[in-house]
C-alpha cells in the first residue's frame, strides 16, 4: 500500500474513531489520547494527519459534509422527481437520517460549536444556500422554512437527548414534515421571510 493510501485509511480510521468518542464521552472526551488509543494510531501519527483538535473538527465536518451530500443526493435521485420541493424534502431526510446512526457524524457539529464557532463557517454558508433554494422551489416560503426548523430541532433535541419522543414517533413527525400535500394544505399563500 502506497503511503497516500495509508494515510488516507488511517484518516478515516481516525475520523471513525472521533465519531465513536463523541457519542460516548461527548465533546469534551475528544481528545488525541482518547483518539489515539480508540483508533489504535499514534498520538504522534495523529497530529500529523491533524496537527490540533480543530483539525480533527475540520476533517469531521467535511466527511459530515460530503457524506450527507451524497445521501441527499441519493435522496432525490430516488424521490425527489415527485416532490416539488425537492431541497427542502433532502434536508429534511438528512436531518432525519442524522439522528438515526448510531454515531452520528451530526455531533461533529455540536462538538465544533464547543470547542469554536467559526469552524461552522461553511456550514452556516450551505445552510444560507440552501434556505434561498428552498425559499424560492415553495409556493410559501414561510411554511417550508417553518417546516425546515421543526426538523432540525427534532434532530437536535435527539442529538442531545432531550427528545421526549420515541423514535416511531419521531419518525412519525418527519413523515409529516416531508409530506408535501399536508402543508400546501395548510400553507399561509405564499408569503415570504427574507
């Protein structure tokens, strides 16, 4: 194996292993000796591949971005021919996926935000993006950004366990929030949020 390859797989071995921490002991048991020995890399091995924690961060919210990508990118493959609000129904199903792995790469953000906020900057610009693509795909565009918050505050109150729900319902309620005949029936007639 080629030294790209190598430091490639171990990357992800690592990256694999941050996802593991974070679920278990939370943003704070991120550390590169709680990485090194979950991923079985050197501490030294480790800050070259990242050289400090907001590179750990940095490569986490990448792999959450192109992973979460792709999946929305699925998504519509597979449904969005049929929904007229095709980004809002990806980020709702990414949302809902979120929540349903069991090392969710959705606390690379969470952990971000703790350690520092401007490690958000792309992501808080896709948001940006996708938000005026949804606003413009909705015949309301306050009822899909409302609905764009419900779900995202289902997966971040699941995400820290603050959910009340179970899973069955809040499946349930994503349901409902993909269900695009439900709000055009409801919807306030296209007024806008800017």
């Amino acid at each position: 194996m080629d030294n790209a390859s190598r430091s490639e797989r171990s990357r992800n071995i690592a990256i694999q292993a941050a996802l593991v921490i974070l679920t278990r002991d939370g943003p704070g048991g991120l550390t590169f000796d709680a990485l090194a020995r979950e991923s079985g890399i050197s501490k030294g091995g480790l800050l070259h591949q990242f050289r400090s924690k907001a590179g750990v961060l940095t490569a986490l919210l990448q792999y959450q971005r192109e992973m979460y990508g792709r999946f929305a990118t699925d998504y519509l493959v597979k449904a969005g021919a049929k929904k007229r609000e095709r980004t809002l129904a990806a980020q709702i199903s990414v949302l809902r996926e979120s929540i349903n792995q069991p090392h969710s790469v959705a606390r690379a953000v969470l952990a971000a935000l703790v350690e520092d906020a401007n490690l958000l900057e792309d992501i808080k610009n896709a948001d940006d993006t996708h938000s005026k693509i949804i606003k413009k795909e909705a015949a309301d565009p306050d009822m899909a950004m409302l609905r764009l918050a419900a779900a995202r505050g289902l997966a971040y109150n699941a995400l820290l366990g603050l959910c009340p729900m179970s899973s069955k319902q809040r499946d349930r309620l994503f349901e409902r929030l993909l269900d695009e005949d439900y709000w055009s029936k409801t919807g306030s007639g296209g007024a806008s949020i800017d």
